[in-house]
C-alpha cells in the first residue's frame, strides 16, 4: 500500500483461488480479473485484494471502506441445504467459507459492499436464500467464455434505479439463479425471462448485489463510483463518531475529581 492516497477509499476485492501461468511459472495463485482492479482504480479507490485465507476477516474490514465480492465458481449448494444438480461445478469450500464471513463482518459493520454475480449469490444465500441451480443452456452465458449481452428492467424507487435510471444493458456470464430471496433482500431488477438480476437488502447504508457483470465494462463505472461515494460518505461519517467520542472522553478525564 505504499504510495496510495489516504484520500482514495481502500476498496476490498475478493479473489480466485486456481492454477495460473506466469512467465516461466504454473502454479496454484490467488489471482482476480484486472477488470474489477482498473474498475475501482478508475472510479476513485484503491483496491485490495482479499485471497481466501483462514481468519482475520474481522480484523482486516476494519481497515477498508467498502468490499466487492468478486464473480468466481458456483456456490456449494450445501450451504443452502440443497443436493448438487450434476451441472453445477465442484466445490470450493475455502472460497466459499472466507467470503461468507467477510460477508457477515461486512453487514455487521454497515460496510458498503457491492457483489458480482456469485457475490450477488453469496449474499443472497448468507441471508437464508436459496438458488435455481441451472438455467437454460445459452440464455444467461455462452461456453465457452462469452458474455450474453441483454436488457433488465430496473424497480422504480430503489438504489440501483438511482444509479442507472429504469432500465440498462448488461453482461451476464451465469448459469445459477437467484430462488427463495434471503431475508431482508428486494429483488430491484429483473431480465425479460424473470431472472433476478440485482438484490438490495434494506437497513443498510448499500448492500447491493447484480448478477451481471459491470467490470466488464471500462465506459460505464456508475455502479463502482455509487458504491465508493458510499463509501467516501461513510469514513466520513465514522471519522466524525470517533472524534465525537474522543473529545467526550478527553471531557470526561478533565472533570474527573
């Protein structure tokens, strides 16, 4: 983190776990997208990456201002107590597990937090939610490796509606769904065929999910700019409570006989 900006919100992206190839080098690595890490860049942060590990999710929230939970793998279907449908992908416990409990720290602490596609998942399994676990072939994701390109319709009074108006044109890669909603969770766009494509969950200064893909997109950064003013709003709002609170004990220390 040397020579970051102390103005810029330190943003936490979620990463991968996988086999990777560098140079002369294949080995296991902790590795995300370059697109969310130049998303956050150019919308006015510093990113972060949180590879799964075994603690500390806690400890390390405390020092960010926001988090992205980042696309990946499919959940396992056993955290929302559900047998694997054969189409759905292999397990990644580690993942699944470390992003769940920065998930938890996150809400906790009122954090700003934006999730991707799987992090839309993630958030809406961790509130008691359940998912579709495969789509039609080709209606949501083209193998292999390609984005389907289509239209949602955005619900009128929600957050995500202030941010890209009534209706945008997104990229979708999933073949998972979201089912039963989690608690708290309002379904706040939907594809033509019903699809839910973005959850906000109420109470919370910005909790939203999409199931889309918006990193993918360098010419439209709304959505990574709502949450770091989100964000920026926020340190704000705690750096005042902390002084409040140190100029009442430096108060209280003064009177004391």
């Amino acid at each position: 983190m040397t020579g970051a900006d102390p103005r810029r919100p330190l943003i936490g992206i979620t990463t991968y776990q996988d086999d990777a190839a560098w140079s002369v080098w294949n080995q296991r690595a902790s590795l995300v997208p370059q697109t969310y890490v130049d998303a956050v860049v150019r919308a006015g942060g510093t990113p972060v990456l949180l590879p799964p590990q075994p603690g500390g999710a806690g400890h390390l929230l405390h020092a960010l201002d926001g988090l992205v939970l980042a696309g990946g793998p499919d959940l396992d279907p056993a955290r929302y107590a559900a047998a694997a449908d054969p189409r759905t992908g292999p397990p990644h416990h580690a993942r699944d597990e470390w992003e769940s409990t920065l998930l938890r720290s996150a809400l906790a602490r009122d954090l700003p937090l934006l999730g991707v596609c799987r992090g839309m998942q993630l958030l809406n399994v961790e509130l008691g939610g359940t998912l579709l676990q495969h789509l039609p072939d080709g209606s949501h994701q083209k193998l292999p490796a390609q984005f389907v390109r289509h239209r949602v319709e955005v619900a009128d009074g929600s957050w995500l509606a202030g941010v890209l108006g009534p209706d945008a044109e997104v990229s979708c890669y999933h073949h998972q769904a979201v089912d039963r909603l989690g608690r708290g969770l309002r379904p706040t766009a939907r594809g033509a065929d019903g699809t839910v494509e973005a959850l906000e969950l109420d109470g919370h200064r910005f909790a939203l999910g999409v199931q889309w893909h918006p990193e993918t997109d360098p010419d439209d950064l709304r959505l990574f700019r709502a949450l770091i003013a989100r964000a920026v709003t926020a340190r704000a709002v705690t750096a005042r409570a902390l002084t409040a609170r140190a100029l009442t004990n430096a108060s209280h220390r003064e009177t004391s006989p």
